[in-house]
C-alpha cells in the first residue's frame, strides 16, 4: 500500500513538473518523485552522467516479461 504526504514546493518547480509530466505522460507527483529518484542516484553516484543515471532508472523501471535474453556472439572459450 502506498500512503502519500503532503508537502510545499515551490510553485514555478510545480509548474515545472506540470509541463514535464504532461509530456512524459506521468502524473505531477510522478515527476516530481522521478526527479527525486534521478537526483538521489546522482548524488550516489557523482562520476556517471545524470543521463545515464536516468536512462538506467527507465530500463529498469521497464517489463521484463518481454524480454530477450542475452545471447553471446561468439562462442566462449
């Protein structure tokens, strides 16, 4: 069960979020705990780009029932 809390954020940063959620097709507390996640690995992880922080949050965010396994190219040896 997930419970919610509410807090005070500045409005331009919700506004902010408004636009970002629309386009990404999340809800504003969606964006607003993506960024949170993104922001908190970052700073987990100063020496990875924040891009590829956020492109590894989406993969593993995504279904693996429809997955392909990994399959070498050449035989191992």
């Amino acid at each position: 069960m997930t419970t919610s809390t509410s807090i005070r954020i500045d409005q331009t940063l919700y506004d902010q979020a408004r636009n970002e959620a629309r386009a990404e097709h999340r809800t504003i507390a969606g964006q607003i705990e993506y960024w949170a996640k993104v922001g908190r690995a970052a700073l987990d992880n100063p020496d990875l780009p924040v891009s590829f922080i956020a492109e590894s949050l989406a993969a593993m965010a995504e279904p693996r029932e429809g997955a392909t396994d990994f399959v070498p190219r050449s035989p191992q040896r």
